[in-house]
C-alpha cells in the first residue's frame, strides 16, 4: 500500500470536514425554511416522503448563502443571512395575509418601484406597531456583524479562480430563475409541485410560499395567451343582428347628462355577514336602490387591488382574460387603451379623474393619460383644509371636490372619483372615536378584530352618507346627471369573516359587492341587475342613451353569461367543451385584441359617426389626453 493511500493528501483532510459542514448547514436551512413556512407540504418531516417540496422551497435560499459564500468566505454568516433575508420575505407575507387575506405573488414586488410615489405612506400603516419585530431584527443583524467579526474563513481567499467560478454560476443560476427561464419549470410546474391556479394561498399551503411564487413566476409571467382570432369572429358573426338593432336604438332625447362615478373604497353590504343580516349600514344605498339600478357586483380581487377593479370598469376589459396583468396600471404600455372614457371624449365629453391621494401611486397619472382622461386632480390640487379621517382623506371632501369641479355650462362632464377614507388599515383611531366604538358587532369577535371591524363600518357609514349627500346635490342642479356607485372590494377583515361566516355559506373570496345606478333628478323604478366591474360602462352607455360603441354593445348582449366568472382571486377554469365555456373562451380573445387595438375590424360599425370630442383644458397638476390610435378615430 502507498503512502498517499493511506494518508489521504492535506488538502483533503481540509474539504472532507469543509463539505460536511456545508452540507449540514445547508440540511438545516430546508428543515428550517419549512418550519418557518408551516406549509402542510414543506414541513421537516415532508423530508423522508415527499423530498422534492421543501428542497425545492428552500433552493432559492440555497443558492443566495451560497452566492454569499462566495463573496465572504464565511459559511454560518452567509447561510445566515440568505435565511434572515428569507425571513423578511415571509414576514412580508404574513403581513399581507393578515391585512388582505391573500399571499405575496410574483407581481407584489412591482409596488417597490412605488414606494418613492406614495407607497411608503401606504404600505407604512400595515407594518407591525410594536416594537418587538424590530428588536428581533436588530438583533439578529447584530449576530450578523458578529459572526462576520468572529467567524473565520473558511477556505483562503485566492482560490485560483475557483471561487469566482462557483459564485458565478450560482449568481446566474439565481438570476435565471428570477427572470424566468423556462427550464426551471422543470422543477416548479404544477405536475412536480401543487399548483391551484385560481387559489394562491392554497397553493402556498402545500408547496410552500417560494415554490408557490416561482410557480406562479412561470405559470403566468410568460406574457399573454394568443387570441383566438377566428373564434372572435364567430361569436362577433353570431351577435351582428343583435348588435346592429342595439346600435340603431334611438339616442336619449334632450342634453346628454354629466356622469359622476363614485368607487368607493372597500365599500360593500355588511348584511351578507351572519350577524348583520338586519343591520342597516347603508341606508342611502337602499333608499336610491328603490329608484334605481343595482344588484351584486362581482369583481376580480379581495381585501386590495383597487386597480384591477377600476382598470376594468374604465376599460371594460376582464382581468380574467389576462394572466399575468395582476396590477394592470403597472405592467400596461403607454398606449392608448380603448375604453369608457375615449367613447365619452368622442360623444363631446370632458373627462377628469379624482383621488384625494399621491398621483404617482400605482402608476395612476400614466394609466390615466394612456386611457384618455383630460385631467386628472389629486391630492395636491384639494384646498388645504380638506380634513383626514382616520389615516387618510374623508369621503366629505371628495364630494365637496365634484361639486366644485362639475360646471353649470359647457359640455357635458364626466368624474371619475376614487375614495379613501375607508382604505385599511383599520387600526388608525378615526375622528370621531366614540362613534366608532358604539357600533356593536357579532358575538364572538373582540379584541382588535373587533376594533378593525368597528373601524371599518364607521368609514362605511361616512361613504352612504355621501351618496346620499351627492345624490341630493346633484338633483338640486339645473344640468342632468347620473351617479353610478360602486364598491372596489371586500374589506380584508379576515378573521371578523371565519368568526361570523357569511350568510350564502360561502368563503369571503367568493363574497360580491355592490353596485347603484341612479339619476338623481329622475328617479326611476328599482330594477335589480347582478354584474361584473368589466360589465358596468356597457350598462352606463346604454343608460344615458349611447349605443354606437359596438364593443360595449356587445358586453350587454354577453355579459350576463360571464358575469359571475369575475371572481377574486380568479375563478376556476369551465369544463371543455361547455358552452359557456367556449363562449368565455371567444370573449377572452376578443377582449385580447381589444386591448392590442386589432378588434375594430371585426366589429359591425354605427351607421353614423361619433361626434367629435370637445377639446379639453390641460390645467396644472393635470394629464394631457393620449392621441387615440388611428382605428379609434375613424
């Protein structure tokens, strides 16, 4: 026997207890991951019957202590921090199931980017009041700056390249996964992994929350489905009668009416919770749905995201046909989008948008310009005495606002306001703290629950209190006017909703909303109409007598078919060869090639052109309209 196989070289005796060291840091991080995760499918012990769900959670993780490795040579500070830095991640998750009852998703991290643009003062009320967190996390940065002080390196720091190499490719791998490369579906994919694409936080229970976002990173971060455009125009075909006798209905007789929109921020009707089944919180929306339009409204997010439900009452497109458009205001081109507001600036009006926030905020001042609005007021542009109540503005001054801004000559005029005062979170003591408090709840809820839900019904009872105030405004005006009302979302009160349950024994994602249609100085009859936010500028035009749009047109011929699809967070898929389901399949590509604007030539035109839109004022603070594409404007 030689010498060298009985005495292993040096340099080997140094990497056998280097690489079992790696190894169990490394077997430590997945047991750990799991354990902080809590998914049913991640869990420490998932290891011995299910191996590939918490490796491939935790592989991220891996990756970045490794990159870490690399750079500082030190093996427990690298694995510590990637695992502090995972930490953060799921901290974030808790927070956000806690305040809006779903999971992080890929498109989550796209409100970074707006957090200069007044997320911060948002996303700041959701952050931890107690001081614990943060001492936990100075903490273990301190351990941190310890372990960099203490610990040795663990191998030299000129390596012949090797170390270069190893961080080089472990940096791409990282990267490869962020942008998408399509061979990690190999991995993450709905076959190797539990994937329920219409339930995110039930894919995250059982893959766990990494897995969960790499899935959905590649599921639906692959841009949009192709459109069908031959099944387009067979359902286009099939509906032109119909469509052409819709078109040719005679116009309503004298002035076209200004239109105020209000969205109402989380507004919706506390008598579908159990307990609350005969309160009366909005007793101004049952007074004007005796003389109006109204009915459930279904729309395509819970507990946040106003902007997929107001992308889609401006577009009158369906979230539900595009995938990976989460936060549509963020991720749409600067284009002209077709929608309400063009078909309004055709017919004569002016157009302005209101929000009593930052305008920079979700992208709104770009979105705003690209959908054809001719102003657009915010925050800055409110007087100076417009009050708070509770963290953000009231609904109060936002009515004062349109009554200011709406014109008793010239053309018509149509607002688009959006509120905020009852924009959570819930735990900011309102103005008036003793009406708050007098306002009982179900047994079974106390606590901060009960103080959230509190909370909420005082901002709820403030926002019937101005439709009601609109409303009667608006009547006492000498120009005709339309209100429609709306609410964007369910509230996210979470566990106010499992303590009490709802009335249709239904869970709170598929809870609706509520929506009004009224004519303040004509007050009609009550008609009741179920619908979908994508569905209400079809049921506004025909309303006030505009049916030349042959797009909305068609929505009112389709829509009550669709409707109850719009669920949040997603319904699932129909059963093929169903027939609403390949109707739902034509409407998708339809509402596809409206949004690239290639639908036009399809469409059976009006007999008689649009009338030419009133050139409107650019005033400071304001958005300059879009040019409509070409195929809009002939």
């Amino acid at each position: 026997m030689s010498p060298n196989s009985a005495h292993p070289p040096a340099r080997w005796r140094a990497i056998v207890p280097r690489a079992a060291l790696l190894l169990l840091l490394a077997l430590a991080f997945v047991l750990l991951t799991g354990l902080v995760d809590g998914g049913v499918g991640v869990t420490p012990l998932r290891l011995f019957d299910q191996a590939r769900y918490p490796l491939a959670n935790a592989w991220p993780g891996l990756l970045l202590a490794g990159i870490l490795l690399a750079i500082s040579r030190r093996a427990l500070l690298s694995f510590a921090l990637a695992f502090l830095l995972q930490g953060l991640l799921y901290a974030v998750n808790l927070l956000k199931v806690a305040n809006l009852g779903t999971p992080l998703l890929p498109d989550d991290f796209r409100i970074v980017g707006q957090l200069h643009k007044g997320g911060m003062h948002l996303l700041s009320g959701y952050l931890p009041h107690s001081p614990w967190p943060y001492l936990g996390l100075l903490a273990a940065m301190a351990l941190i700056v310890a372990a960099w002080r203490l610990e040795p390196p663990l191998f030299p720091r000129r390596t012949r390249g090797a170390r270069l190499l190893g961080g080089g490719v472990l940096a791409l791998a990282l990267a490869s996964m962020l942008v998408g490369l399509p061979a990690w579906a190999k991995i993450y994919n709905g076959k190797t992994l539990w994937l329920e694409p219409w339930s995110a936080i039930s894919t995250t229970t059982h893959s766990g929350l990494v897995s969960a976002l790499m899935l959905f990173h590649l599921e639906y971060g692959k841009g949009e489905h192709k459109p069908d455009r031959a099944a387009a125009a067979k359902l286009i075909e099939q509906s032109t009668p119909a469509l052409l006798q819709s078109m040719q209905a005679p116009a309503a007789g004298g002035e076209l009416p200004d239109i105020v929109v209000v969205q109402s921020e989380s507004f919706f009707d506390p008598t579908i919770m159990r307990g609350y089944e005969h309160s009366n919180f909005a007793p101004n929306l049952r007074r004007l749905a005796a003389h109006g339009t109204s009915g459930k409204l279904h729309v395509p997010t819970f507990g946040g995201g106003t902007i997929r439900t107001e992308f889609e009452v401006l577009t009158g497109l369906s979230l539900r046909y595009f995938d990976n458009l989460q936060f549509p205001y963020l991720q749409m081109s600067h284009k002209a989008l077709p929608g309400l507001v063009r078909t309004l600036n055709r017919h004569g009006y002016t157009t302005l948008a209101l929000h009593g926030n930052d305008p920079a905020f979700w992208n709104r001042t770009t979105a705003f310009k690209a959908i054809g609005f001719d102003r657009f007021v915010s925050q800055s542009s409110f007087p100076p005495t417009a009050p708070n109540d509770g963290k953000y503005m009231a609904d109060s001054a936002m009515t004062d606002e349109i009554m200011t801004l709406l014109k008793n000559d010239g053309p018509p005029q149509f607002i688009f306001a959006i509120s905020i005062e009852a924009h959570g979170p819930y735990d900011v003591e309102p103005a008036h703290v003793a009406e708050r408090d007098a306002i009982p709840v179900p047994d079974g809820i106390s606590g901060r629950d009960k103080l959230e839900l509190q909370t909420y019904l005082y901002h709820l009872k403030h926002a019937d209190a101005e439709l009601g105030r609109l409303v009667k405004l608006l009547a006492q005006r000498q120009r005709p006017s339309v209100v429609l009302f709306y609410g964007d979302h369910l509230p996210a009160l979470s566990n106010s909703y499992q303590i009490t349950g709802f009335v249709d024994g239904g869970d709170m994602l598929s809870q609706a909303g509520v929506w009004l249609l009224v004519d303040p100085k004509r007050p009609g009859k009550r008609s009741k109409a179920d619908t979908a936010s994508w569905l209400l500028p079809g049921k506004l035009l025909a309303h006030i007598g505009i049916h030349d749009d042959p797009y909305f047109a068609l929505t009112e011929l389709v829509g009550p078919q669709l409707a109850a699809l719009t669920e949040a967070p997603g319904a699932p898929p129909l059963a093929e060869g169903d027939d609403q389901q390949q109707l739902d399949k034509a409407m998708a590509s339809i509402d596809q090639l409206r949004m690239s604007n290639k639908l036009d030539s399809l469409l059976p035109q009006p007999a008689t052109p649009a009338l030419t839109p009133a050139p409107g004022k650019i005033a400071h603070n304001d958005v300059p309209p879009a040019p409509l594409p070409a195929s809009a404007a002939q």
